[in-house]
C-alpha cells in the first residue's frame, strides 16, 4: 500500500474539518491561466463540530511532536518525533486537512534510515502565507 492510499483511506474514515481560526486567513478567489482557483479559505462546513475537537487535538499534537522545521519555497516541512504514532497522527490530521482546506499540497513521508517521517504543508502562490497567518504559534516555536 502506497502513502497515498494511505492518505485517502484516511480522508475517507476521519471526514474531518476546519478550525474557526482559519477563517481569518483570506476569502479571496484566484484566477490562474484563466481557469478559477478554490480561495485560500478553511472550508468551516467541512467538519462536524466533534471532528473539529479532534483536529484540533491533532494539530495539538502533530505540531507538539515537531522535532524541526524547515521552510519551504512554497510552505513548510515538519519533521516529527519518532515512532508510528507520530506517523498515524499525520496521517489522520491529513485527512482533515484534505477536506477543510483543499488548496494545500500534502506530502508525508518517512524515509528508509530515518527513524521518523517528514510531514510538509505547501501549495499554490498564497499558501505560505496562510500558514504563517493561521499557525503562527507552531511556527514560531521551532
């Protein structure tokens, strides 16, 4: 099974949604080589109320195990602690993520010899700055 089987299992079974805090970030559409692009805006109607608790617990602690960052031309990298949990966490705040704010590129990925994974979070013009908007105090803290 490939990482993104795995990711799309995961969006499947969490069915996850926004945090409200992202919904200070930009409401603004894009228009790229005349075709429209979905604004740099959380979906809020994406979660039920009780899938928003958990992926705001899994922000919490996803972020919480961040062991580095690195910043990306078009986002950020996240490496975490090791162990499976860290990854499953991932894995699971992915599949959230998919659906609340669907304009971000994904990636997980653990490589062989690295005793844990790398998350990043990257996209299209805009993105980077959404992070810094709506995660400023996960970013600040590496």
């Amino acid at each position: 099974m490939t990482i993104l089987h795995l990711l799309l299992a995961a969006a499947c079974v969490t069915g996850a949604t926004c945090d409200p805090s992202c919904a200070k970030a930009s409401r603004t559409s894009y228009e790229a080589a005349g075709t429209h692009q979905e604004p740099l805006a959380c979906r809020l109607d994406a979660l039920t109320p009780e899938e928003r608790k958990e992926h705001a617990r899994l922000i919490d602690e996803v972020m919480g195990s961040v062991t580095e960052k690195k910043e990306l031309p078009n986002g950020y990298a996240f490496h975490l602690r090791p162990g499976a949990e860290a990854w499953a966490q991932a894995v699971q705040l992915a599949g959230f993520e998919r659906r609340c704010c669907p304009f971000f590129d994904i990636k997980l990925e653990w490589k062989s010899g690295d005793a844990a994974a790398w998350l990043a979070l990257s996209g299209r013009k805009g993105v980077k700055n959404f992070l810094r908007e709506t995660m400023p105090a996960a970013l600040a803290k590496r």
